[in-house]
C-alpha cells in the first residue's frame, strides 16, 4: 500500500459521503465511487472522482475501501454479497465502514475480512453534513490498530478527531453512546425551550445566558435556533435517530436506559404525526402544539 496516495473505492456518496469524497479527490487520491444514477456520475465527475457502476469494480484493485450507507441492512448487503466487498477486495486491502450500524454486525464483518486477508475497521462518524463539509468530523474506530494506522492519512482528511476505541465492534459502540446522548440532549433542549417559550421569556436572552455555561453545546444551539425560527426541516432526521436509538437498545441488551427508551417512544409519536423526514428538533411537539 502507497504510503503517499491511494487507490480508494467509495461506497455512499449521499450528505455525509459527497463532501467526504471531495476532501480526499482534494487531497490528492485516486477516487473510484460506486453510483446508481447518471446525475450522481455527473457530481462526483466534477468533483473529480471516477464513477463506478458496481461494488465489484469499486472495490477491485482498491488500497482503501470506504463505506457509509444507510443501515446494518444496507452495510451486510454491500459487504457479503457476491457482488460485494469482501467477496472483490485484494488480500491486503484495508476496508472502512463509516455506516453508524451494529457493533455484532461490524465483529462479524472483521472476521469475515480476516478469512479473506482484508482489514475491517469499524469507523462511524460524529458531526453531520456541517462536519462533513468542513473535515472536522470526529471518528471512532474499531478494529486492527495497524490496520488504523495504514489509514489514518485518509481519515485525517476529513476528521478533526480520531480516536482507536478498541478491537471490532468498539467504534460502533462508542457511536451508540454517542447517540445515547444526542437523544437526551435533543429532548432536553426541546423541554427546555419549551418552558422559557410558555413562561414568556426572551428566548434570545436565555440562549446567550446558557450558551457559556456547562448546559451550552453546539446541539443545544441548533435545536434552539431551528425551534426559535419555527424550522422542522431535517440537520438529522427523525428516521435516522430512530434507526440509531433501536441500534442502542440492542446493544445494551439486559441493561435498562429508561431515558432512551422514553424518547424512542416520543419519537415514534412525532414519526406518526408528522413524518419522519422532519427534524430532530421536531421532538418538541410532543410537548406540545407549537409549532402548528
């Protein structure tokens, strides 16, 4: 493997994988990106990737493979079909799945790559579209630390921060408790704004008051902003943090999270009052009518 370029098969080109794929072009690698629709040819093109019309061709005579799809479905479909990575990828090849998906899931994907000679890691990201365009996200990986480091020049890329969790399975776990807290602290601001809205409080005022102090953080600001102007529209949809918080609750198994749980529950009600390509922020509704 090249220690100064690489030959890198991409799978997921959507909000996060686009930009993603425009950091790397950028930064001096040979993308090959697997695509299903002439338009997304035509964007990776001018990003100046070369489109691929299969996963086998994708993946074959790639150093590096990336993935970031949709589910642990979407992720077992584009792994261990015949025409998928493992059954393409060269012996040597380093494969990473930045799909938020199952840690069982992402330990049995190792294994599988290890029969083959190919490394596995398990790599979800924090940060979202925003992170994504700016190469700041934050990354947690799972898997062969050598395998990590062959590939950290690509991750740095894009990632602000990345950090080795531990063996298969580790990054997608600590993704989950990442996403443990993104349900607590979304409800929570959605409470919170809720009480100073019905109080009758400046809601700006209040926002520069708890902004600085230790309940201020960069979810909090989004979901204040988006719920001040009255926006439902999607930073990270509804579907997505139900799919994430039915990811947590598997892997806690025996261990009871009655927070998580409960907004598991109330954002089942607001996927089936208002859909679940709303916003997170839309949570908010379950306290009550604003906004209509």
């Amino acid at each position: 493997m090249s220690t100064s370029t690489f030959r890198i098969g991409w799978i997921g080109t959507g909000l996060m994988g686009m930009p993603m794929v425009r950091h790397v072009v950028a930064g001096g690698h040979d993308v090959r990106a697997f695509v299903r629709t002439a338009g997304r040819s035509d964007a990776l093109a001018a990003a100046g990737a070369k489109p691929a019309g299969t996963v086998a061709d994708t993946v074959r005579d790639a150093d590096v493979v990336v993935t970031i799809v949709s589910a642990p479905a979407d992720v077992e479909q584009v792994y261990l079909s015949e025409d998928g990575v493992l059954a393409n990828a060269a012996a040597g090849t380093v494969v990473i799945d930045m799909t938020t998906s199952a840690p069982a899931l992402a330990r049995r994907l190792a294994e599988a790559g290890a029969e083959r000679g190919v490394t596995v890691l398990d790599a979800p990201v924090s940060g979202g579209p925003a992170g994504a365009q700016a190469g700041t996200l934050s990354v947690m990986v799972g898997g062969d630390a050598d395998g990590l480091r062959r590939v950290r020049p690509v991750l740095d890329i894009f990632a602000g921060t990345v950090v080795h969790q531990g063996p298969a399975g580790s990054g997608q776990l600590a993704k989950l408790v990442n996403q443990t807290l993104v349900a607590g602290v979304t409800l929570a601001a959605c409470e919170a704004f809720v009480l100073a809205s019905s109080g009758g409080l400046d809601l700006e005022r209040v926002s520069e008051s708890v902004r600085p102090g230790v309940a201020g953080s960069p979810l909090f600001d989004f979901v204040w902003s988006r719920l001040r102007a009255g926006d439902l529209e999607p930073g990270f949809k509804l579907d997505h943090l139900r799919k994430d918080l039915g990811l947590v609750i598997e892997a806690a198994g025996d261990t009871e999270l009655p927070g998580t749980t409960l907004v598991t529950e109330l954002v089942d009600t607001v996927r089936q009052q208002r859909g679940g390509d709303r916003g997170t922020q839309a949570l908010a509704t379950a306290i009550t009518e604003w906004p209509a």
